[in-house]
C-alpha cells in the first residue's frame, strides 16, 4: 500500500535526510513517500507560545492538502496538528484516505470550543498512536472515539553513539529537557545533598525560580552538547510534575538516556513506567517528594556497581523495545491492520 508520509520536521531543505522510521518497517507490502512542508518547523524551546497560531496552522493546512493529493492509499501524520486539518479536508474533499495518526500527543487536553473542534476533526482517523498507556484511555475520554482506535507503540529514537565516558574527577548530576519538569523538587533533593547538577532546559521551564549555587543552567547549547552531558553525569534525573489535563511528558529524555546505556532516575508519572522498570532499568521516585528523591540519588551516586548494572540494563531493554528496528516491527503490523480494514470496505 502507497503511503504518503506528513511529518512538520521534513522540509524542502532536509527531505532526503529526514527519513524518519520508514527504512526500518519491514516487508515489500508498504512504500512510503515524504511530503516536505513549506517552512521549516521551529524549535520547540525557541516558541514564544505553546498554541499553535493561525500562521502555523495555515502552513499546517497547505501539508495537509499536499499529502491528501499525492497519496494513493493512506496517510501517516505526525504530531497532532496534522491529523486535525486532515480529519477536516477529507470532510470538504471528499477523498477518504485512511489515516494514521502516530506521535498523537496534544499535550494538554482543552475543554469547550477547542475540544468540540478536536471531536469533530478527529472523529474518524483510522489510528492513533500514542507512546504511553494511560494516553489510550484519556483521549478515548477526551475525544469519545473507541479506545481500539489507539494503540500504544513505545517512542522510538536512532541509535545513540556513546562517545563520552562518566565525568570521574568531577561528578555531577544531569537533568536535560523542559516540558512539566518538577525543578523545584530537584533543587531542593541537590541542594539537600550538596552536589553538582546540570540543567540543561529552556528558559522558559526555569524562569522564576532560584537557582542553588551548585547547579548550573547552561541555555541555549545544542542536541550534541546534551547528549555529552547525558554521558558524562554520572546519575540522568528526569523531575516530572503531575499537573491535571496534561497528558504525557519525558519519554525523549527517559529513552535516550537509556539507549545510551545511563543510571536515570524518573518521577513515577506521565507514562515513565511504560519505559523504566523499577529497580531493573532505572528508579521511579514518587513524584513531587524530595525525600524520595534524595534517596534514589544518595543510592546511586554512592553505588558504581548498581549504576552500571541499571546503565547496561537499560540499554539492552531500549534495543529491544524503543530501537527503530523495534518500533518498526511494530508499525508494520499496524500498518497491514489498517490496510486490510480498508480492502474489507
């Protein structure tokens, strides 16, 4: 089956370097065409707001109608946007490609006029594909669509060079990312041990609050240079906080951390235990206790052994679950699903 391919990330300009995961799905059943958008997407931590605005979804409109006429079987869209304008188009079109939502992560879920609309475009997506469990069960609520309808596949990530080793002379903690992270309780947890950490976020998760002196904010610094310090920490902290209507955070952070083969220690919430196994592949800390938290650190920090034996862990189970080889296996199979309800009509 012909598959046109909308992700926001691949433009005019990278097409031939963003594959995405369609190298990694077996089988000669499926062929897979990229539909570059317009403009190229902006980098989330440069965005001066988390809507969407009218310009963005009027670029987001123009790829969807570009995916819509050059398809010749279904659609597979990424990110939640695009489903949307889809869901819509096919609606003024007519045309009824099926359509695959994958990365479906909203964020957070809107009430009123903005969630009557979600129920409206979105009501017949063939399947979404959400990267946590409890995902399946909120939007099931949220858009009244049949829970069968979404599946969950683990985030996937290319594989991640380790080309740094653990900072020894000087050890320090690392907390990378910035979507609902709970750096308060952290500072409280370093402070409370006195030791190193790095943050490396963006200026708005950090804005207003009182950095402690042993904690440095480097703002800024690129994918490469978080990677390094994913690798030279010796313990990888991803700080969540529960917060009502929100639906998933920290599984970038959390997967590559352990396909780098790193001791992480996550707060029990938004989906981390769909990744890490408590006591195997990593630590869940309940989230919002310091006291917790500083147990889990203090474990670690105090342990080389146990951060080894948790570092190698992790890395096997990532190649096993969120590897692209992996993850398209799975993808596979969902794409025959889909491809075979639509011969049955």
């Amino acid at each position: 089956m012909h598959w046109t391919v909308a992700a926001p990330f691949v433009n005019k300009s990278n097409k031939e370097k963003e594959v995405w995961l369609t190298p990694y799905i077996p089988g000669e059943r499926h062929k897979f065409e990229r539909i570059p958008r317009s403009q190229p997407l902006q980098n989330w931590h440069e965005r001066k707001s988390k809507v969407t605005g009218f310009k963005e979804w009027l670029i987001h409109w123009q790829h969807g109608m570009d995916s819509l006429a050059a398809t010749d079987g279904g659609i597979i869209t990424i990110f939640p946007q695009l489903p949307a304008v889809l869901g819509m188009q096919r609606r003024i079109t007519g045309k009824r490609p099926p359509i695959v939502s994958w990365l479906f992560n909203v964020g957070t879920c809107s009430t009123g006029i903005r969630q009557t609309l979600a129920q409206i475009s979105l009501k017949d997506i063939d399947r979404f594909i959400v990267h946590t469990r409890r995902e399946r069960e909120i939007y099931h609520e949220w858009l009244g669509i049949p829970i069968e309808r979404f599946e969950f596949v683990p985030f996937h990530e290319f594989d991640i060079p380790v080309t740094y080793q653990e900072n020894t002379e000087h050890p320090f903690i690392a907390a990378l990312g910035s979507s609902h992270r709970d750096f308060p309780t952290l500072f409280q947890a370093v402070e409370k041990l006195n030791l190193p950490t790095i943050v490396a976020s963006g200026r708005r998760a950090l804005e207003g609050l009182t950095i402690p002196p042993l904690v440095k904010t480097p703002f800024d610094i690129g994918k490469a240079d978080c990677l390094r310090l994913a690798q030279e920490a010796r313990i990888n902290i991803v700080p969540l906080m529960p917060k009502p209507q929100v639906t998933a955070a920290g599984q970038v952070t959390i997967v590559e951390a352990m396909l780098m083969g790193r001791a992480i220690i996550a707060s029990n919430c938004y989906g981390a235990e769909d990744y890490i196994v408590h006591g195997q592949t990593g630590l869940l800390v309940e989230p919002g206790s310091v006291d917790h938290l500083v147990q889990a650190i203090e474990m670690l920090w105090n342990d080389p052994a146990l951060r080894n034996r948790l570092g190698q862990a992790a890395y096997r189970y990532a190649q096993e679950n969120f590897s692209c080889e992996a993850v398209g296996a799975v993808m596979a199979k969902i794409l025959d699903q889909v491809a075979d309800e639509v011969g049955r009509y």
